[in-house]
C-alpha cells in the first residue's frame, strides 16, 4: 500500500491487544467493548485465547498508520 501522505511504499505489520481493537467517536469513560458505544467500529474482535489482532500499514516518515476494517463487523 502507498502512504497517501507521501506515495511511498508503506511498511505491513499488525497491531496486537489483549482486548478487542476498536475505533470510536470518543474516549470511553468506562473502557468496554464496541457494542458500548454509539458509532464504534470493531478492528478486531478479541479471542479468548489469542487476543486481537488486525493488520495495518505504517509510514515511518508520515508517523501514519493505516489499518483496513470491514463494515459488516461494525
Ligand atoms: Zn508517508
């Protein structure tokens, strides 16, 4: 994938957790999972045994990461 930032090649990686990943509008006052939240998005689900995990791009020069998520999740 190409930074959009800089149009150079971005880096492929993961982020990992030991809770589900996920995006919302604004910090939670109670940390939870997304069902929580209005307008949250899944990342990734966590696994009992393995964690979270979802993968993502990074720009070292930008200090970007981009990470793909599917809208059926959310
Ligand atoms: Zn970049």
């Amino acid at each position: 994938m190409l930074c959009p930032y800089c149009s150079k090649e971005m880096k492929y990686g993961v982020i990992e957790s030991q809770h589900e990943i996920n995006w919302k509008p604004k910090k939670a006052k109670l940390l939870g999972a997304a069902d929580f939240h209005e307008g949250a998005i899944i990342l990734s689900e966590r696994s009992f045994l393995k964690g979270s995990c979802v993968e993502a791009y990074c720009c070292s020069d930008c200090k970007k990461i981009i990470i793909d998520y599917d809208e059926e999740l959310s």
